[in-house]
C-alpha cells in the first residue's frame, strides 16, 4: 500500500501519543541528544529538535536509541523521505543531495544531518537555500557550475527535458549573461547567491531540490502537532519505573499499548509498519549513477563553505 506524507505524520503522531513512556536510559539520551543539536540548531527550538529526534528513530523503526543504534537513512530511506514528503523525486537531485547532506561521509543521513538538513529545507533563508541547491547543481563537487552541468540537470529535468537542444542553448547562454558576475564562463557560488537575491526564480531553475511552500505548511502543520503532544507527555515521562521490559517498543512489551485502528492500518505495529527500508522504491531513483565529463580547465574556481552564508534568526519557543 502506498503510503502518503499524510498518513505517515499521522502513524508517526499516533506512536509517540500511544506508546509506553521512555525508559530512563532513552529519555536521557534523547534529552542529551536533544540539548547538543538545539545549541547547534540556528531554527529550532529544544522542544522541536526533541520532537525531530523521535520522528526520526521511528521513521527508521529504530526500537530503542541506546541498543544496537542505527547509523541514519541509507540512500533508498533518504529518496523515500524526499518524495513523499517533499515531492524532490529526480535521481540526479537526490544523489546529489544525499552527497551534499551526508557531512560526514558515511553513507548515512544521521539524526545531526536530519536537523540541519529540515533547518535549510523549512526555514532557511534565501542565502542557505541558494548554497544547497548550489551545491546539488556542482554535479562534481568543484565549487563552480559549468554550463555542461546545467545542461545536464535541463536535460533530466521536467519540464525542460522534451526542449531541443539549441533552444537548451538559448536557455544557457541567457542564464550565463545574468548570472557569471565575473564574465569566467563558470557560476561561483557568490554569482549564484547574488543572481538569487536579484531574482528568486532562478533559486531552482535547473531542478527541484526545495520543498514547496504548501510541503513545508504540511511538515510544519505535522511539527506543532508533534510539539502538543510531547510537551503533554513531558512530565508524565519524569516519573518512570526502572523496568528492563521497557527498553524494547515491540508489541511483545507487556505494556504495550495497542494504536488506534486507523494507525494499524498503515501495514500494522509502528515501527515496522515505517521501516522504509521493507517499503518498496517508488521510483528507480536510487542507483549510483554519477555525472561525469572531461576534465576542465579555467582561470580560477571560487570556494564556499556552509559557515560564509550564516545569519542571525531567533528560534522560535
């Protein structure tokens, strides 16, 4: 059965209302957890960071977060996430992005990365936003685009794919007039950042790599819902009994509490039902397949970093 971004942020509510209280060792590594990535965190509050740290464990149908944890979504769990919930369903956007989000390069989206990554996705500004789909459109990863790596997302993308390839030209060299600030035939990533903030259109002209707005509302909608629920749960999870019984989820918990029959019927007991490595791929949009072209040559390549774009923003409470 396939399943919608609305039924999953529904089956993900419904578990974290209805399942038994944290055992003492998972609350106090979830609040740990919790603690670190809000200082970090430039857009979330400490209750929203804990309310994405248990949307994520159940997401990957992790049982416990102190025994056997998972490394984060794999690549096929991370194309899933992006086109359910944020209708991004390319194959070149994802492998991109699945490189660019993976900071530390261990073929896994961790839980820090899944914080960071929904900050840009929900609320980003312009100049965060322009760096990722910056770097998802550097097909190489050498901190400039070329007019060959623009080609290649035209040619793969939706509504350009079925365009002739001179009128791909005329698109180039439009682009390439308003865009290389610099005049070297290639975008840095400032040319990119400032063609941007001139006009926003060109935030994600050569491919979708952004949630729409009305996917954010949705995810945002699903966040508030989350935040009522475990903040309504927080005292109760003050006073727990030290049960070994407790460290596992499962329906063999004798404290179990069954969910509600709609919530079963996403495929029965969360969080298996949410194992997205058991769900089938909705698209052939997982493979290895890397860009490639000629090495190139030029006069001078412009370097960014994460950190040259931050802002100051006040999270909310």
């Amino acid at each position: 059965m396939e399943l919608s971004a609305k039924g999953i942020f529904e089956a993900i509510a419904s578990k974290i209302e209805n399942e038994c209280r944290l055992p003492a060792e998972n609350l106090k590594s979830l609040k740990a957890t919790a603690q670190a990535l809000a200082k970090q965190s430039k857009y979330f509050s400490l209750l929203e960071v804990d309310c994405l740290i248990r949307q994520f464990y159940i997401l990957l149908g992790q049982e416990s977060m102190i025994a056997k944890p998972i490394p984060g979504m794999d690549k096929q769990e991370f194309a899933f996430i992006l086109q359910t919930f944020f209708g991004i369903d390319t194959k070149i956007m994802i492998n991109r992005m699945f490189a660019t989000l993976d900071v530390n390069k261990d073929g896994h989206i961790g839980v820090e990365e899944w914080v960071e990554s929904l900050g840009v996705f929900l609320r980003g500004d312009l100049d965060e936003k322009s760096l990722h789909t910056f770097q998802a459109y550097d097909l190489n990863s050498d901190k400039c685009i070329s007019k060959e790596e623009i080609f290649f997302l035209l040619k793969k993308g939706d509504t350009t794919k079925d365009k002739s390839d001179q009128d791909l030209e005329d698109l180039l060299d439009l682009t390439f007039r308003q865009a290389d600030q610099d005049h070297d035939g290639y975008l840095s990533c400032p040319d990119f950042q400032k063609t941007v903030q001139k006009s926003s259109m060109y935030l994600q002209a050569f491919g979708k790599c952004l949630p729409d707005p009305s996917e954010v509302a949705a995810f945002e909608d699903h966040l508030t819902e989350l935040k009522r629920i475990v903040k309504a749960k927080g005292k109760r999870e003050l006073n727990i009994p030290q049960k070994s019984c407790f460290l596992s989820l499962s329906s063999a918990n004798p404290v179990h509490k069954p969910l509600p029959t709609e919530t079963q019927k996403l495929s029965g007991f969360l969080p298996s039902a949410l194992r997205l490595a058991h769900l089938p791929p909705p698209s052939p949009i997982c493979s290895d397949t890397h860009f490639t072209y000629p090495v190139k040559t030029r006069g001078k390549s412009a370097a960014t970093t994460r950190g040259s774009t931050a802002s100051t923003s006040h999270k909310p409470i």
